[in-house]
C-alpha cells in the first residue's frame, strides 16, 4: 500500500506540490510563521502540505532517508486508522472551501484541485471494481486483470526484497489481496465524505491511560 501510494505521489510532485508528514519533516521558523503553524484538524500535517503549497514554500523530499513507523495491528485497526486519515482529508477539503489557510487565489484552486482529484480517483476505482462482472460476463477479464497481476507482482517484489534486507520475516499469503485495497480506498473515502457531511461532530477517540498498564 505504501509503495504504490508513494508511486502516485511522484506524478503530483511535478506540479510543485510534495506532501509534509508530521512523522518525518523538519522546517525553518520562517516557513512555520508563515503559514501559521499547524492547524487544529484530523490531519495536520496534510494541512500543513496544503498551506506550504499555497504559499509556494519550497519542500524536499528526500526518500533515501528512511524512518519508520508502527502499522496496525490488526484489520480493524487498519481500517480505523485510514478512516481518520480520510476524514481529516475531507476536513481540510471543507478548510479549504470555506478559504481557511491563506495563500493566493491562484494556489489556493490548485490546492483544492489536488484534494478533489484525491478524492474522485478514489471513488473511480470504486467505479471500475464494479464492472469486474460485466467484463467477466463479456469475456474481457484479461484486460481487467492485467494491472490487478502487475500491482501483485509489484508487492510481491518488495516483499521479496525487505525479506532479504531483513526488513519482514517472510511473506503472508495476505498480501496476494493488495490489489484488493485500491478499490477498498473507493469504499473508505465514500464513508469518510458521508460520515463527515452527516454524522461527524468534530471529535475522533479519547484515551484513558491508567498507572500500570
């Protein structure tokens, strides 16, 4: 999932924009003043992209630097997991309409189309997974499998190379359902928009932490 969302992130970068995680990105004083520090929202730091963007502040990425984080455990945390970060994606498309987050006209549109865009392509592959039994039914299958073959393949790769860098000890069966994900992201950002725009209020989760556990 990584690999072939960091794939899609090189085709937007010719457009000047270069996404800022939270986890891995360092900035001057200057560049944080200007675009007002990081907004109290889901998804800062896409926000925190978002405003650098807008206000044309130059953003490196370098990824032969290497951090790394802890993933989900299980499918349910998975899926919580990238609801939140959907939403807050939404969140800070509704930021945006409403004109919060500064920056010129002209970067302020680019940064919405980039949030739309985001969003539609997900909801087209929603749209084209639906058509497997048509396709299926018109015997044209091969076509509709072919890029389904060549992203397992792509996962399999770099399953097979974190193995011999030490990275996994092995390979799950799962990971022959990656292919699976693209479509489910169709699903996610349907819920995210529906549950933002009706029954979201604003909070996400609350921890209690309690001495010794």
């Amino acid at each position: 999932e990584r690999a072939l969302f960091h794939a899609s992130y090189k085709p937007v970068e010719l457009t000047g924009f270069a996404n800022c995680r939270s986890s891995s990105t360092a900035f001057t004083r200057e560049a944080l003043a200007t675009v007002g520090g990081y907004a109290d929202c889901l998804t800062e730091d896409l926000a925190f992209a978002h405003a650098c963007y807008r206000h044309g502040l130059d953003v490196e990425q370098c990824r032969n630097h290497v951090n790394l984080m802890e993933a989900p455990h299980t499918l349910g945390d998975l899926w919580g997991q990238r609801k939140r970060w959907r939403t807050g994606q939404v969140e800070v498309l509704h930021r945006t309409l409403l004109g919060k987050g500064g920056g010129p006209r002209t970067r302020r549109l680019l940064s919405l189309g980039r949030l739309v865009s985001s969003m539609l392509g997900s909801l087209l592959t929603l749209t084209l997974a639906s058509k497997f039994a048509v396709l299926m039914l018109a015997d044209l299958a091969p076509f509709y499998l072919a890029p389904v073959v060549v992203v397992g393949a792509t996962v399999g790769g770099l399953i097979a190379r974190d193995r011999a860098d030490g990275a996994v000890e092995g390979a799950h069966p799962v990971w022959l359902a990656t292919p699976l994900l693209v479509p489910l992201f169709g699903v996610l950002t349907l819920s995210s928009v529906l549950g933002y725009a009706l029954t979201w209020d604003g909070d996400w989760f609350r921890v209690a932490k309690t001495a010794g556990s």
